[in-house]
C-alpha cells in the first residue's frame, strides 16, 4: 500500500553538500516513522536518521550527527535528508524506509522495525 521513491544521489568532493528525497505514494498520509539507511559494499545496512510525523521526535546515528539533517514534509509525504561536510565514509546506497507504527524515536535505528523500503539512491563521496 506503500510506495517509497528516492533521489538527489549523486557524485560529490568531500566537504561538499548534497540533499536527498524520499517521496511516499498510496496510503502514505498514515506513515508515523519515516528513516534513512545506507549500505556500503561489504557492509551491513546501517541506520542514520529518523524522523516522526510531524518532525515530533528525530534521531540521529553518532556518525552523522551534526553533519546531517533529516526532515519531512507530510502535505507533499516527502522525506529530506540533507547531508553537509560529507566524507568518503559516507559512500554508500541510501534507503529510505517507514512504517506505520507508533513508538519512540529510537526503536526506528533498527532495520527491522520498518515495514516499507524504497530502492535506493547512490551516494559518492570523492577525495
């Protein structure tokens, strides 16, 4: 009932700046949770930042903190994340992911927790 559409991945120089989109179609209007993910070859999928419906509560993974800022926009179900002073360890395929269910930011840094993923969007970082 969920559709989740990434974009804004891309090359860029480290330092620089780059924002994402995740844009929920069908019955998104009751998604509460909406997070970002990434994976890097080689490694597991990784959590880095959630946010509730109505930007209530947001929860960031200590790599990024700082560095990224993740936000929503329900009128349009879209989910921001936009990311500054990136480095090369931010490599990685993005994915956005949300679910229906309601509970405490923190319980949304697990993979697990999200019922619906959209497919990804490349994100690389140069020296």
């Amino acid at each position: 009932q969920v559709q989740l559409v990434e974009s804004g991945g891309g090359l860029v120089q480290a330092g620089g700046s780059l924002r994402l989109s995740c844009a929920a179609s069908g019955r998104a209007s009751s998604l509460y949770a909406m997070g970002w993910f990434r994976q890097a070859p080689g490694k597991e999928r990784e959590f880095v930042a959630v946010i509730t419906r109505n930007g209530l509560g947001t929860y960031y993974a200590d790599s990024v903190k700082g560095r990224f800022t993740i936000s929503r926009d329900d009128a349009k179900n879209t989910v921001y994340l936009r990311m500054s002073s990136l480095k090369t360890e931010d490599t990685a395929v993005y994915y956005c992911a949300a679910d229906y269910r309601r509970g405490g930011t923190t319980a949304y840094t697990r993979a697990g927790a999200y019922e619906y993923w959209g497919q990804g969007t490349q994100v690389t970082v140069s020296s």
